[in-house]
C-alpha cells in the first residue's frame, strides 16, 4: 500500500468514527485545540498526529489507535 492509498484509507476511517460519534470537525478541531486546516494536514498525513492528540480523540471516544500505531 502507498502514501496515497493509505491517506484514502484513513480519510474515510475518520470520517466513519465522525459519524459514529456524531461530530463534526469542527468539534474535533475545538477537541484537539487546532484549527481546520491543521485537522485536515492531519487527516491526510495520519503520522504527523502527536501522541498527546492521539489520547484527546481516544478520551473522546476514538478508536484510533490501531489504525496510527
């Protein structure tokens, strides 16, 4: 699997946890203390979220580890 497909994988398993929670990003940008744009360069580039952003969106009800980790 490449960079871009795994940016797709990703993409659409975040936007399924959205849902599932019923938040939207700009909730998740209030959660994370970043803005939209931020949240978006971390949705496409899954490595580049911290372990302290990680813990947030677990605490919130994420279930994302696996999927970054």
């Amino acid at each position: 699997m490449d960079k871009v497909e795994a940016k797709y994988i990703f993409r659409g398993y975040f936007e399924n946890e959205l849902k599932r929670l019923g938040l939207k990003r700009n909730q998740v940008s209030a959660i994370l203390g970043c803005t939209a744009p931020t949240l978006k360069d971390r949705i496409d580039n899954p490595g580049k979220f911290t372990i302290d952003e990680i813990n947030k969106l677990e605490n919130n009800g994420f279930d994302i580890k696996k999927r970054l980790i």
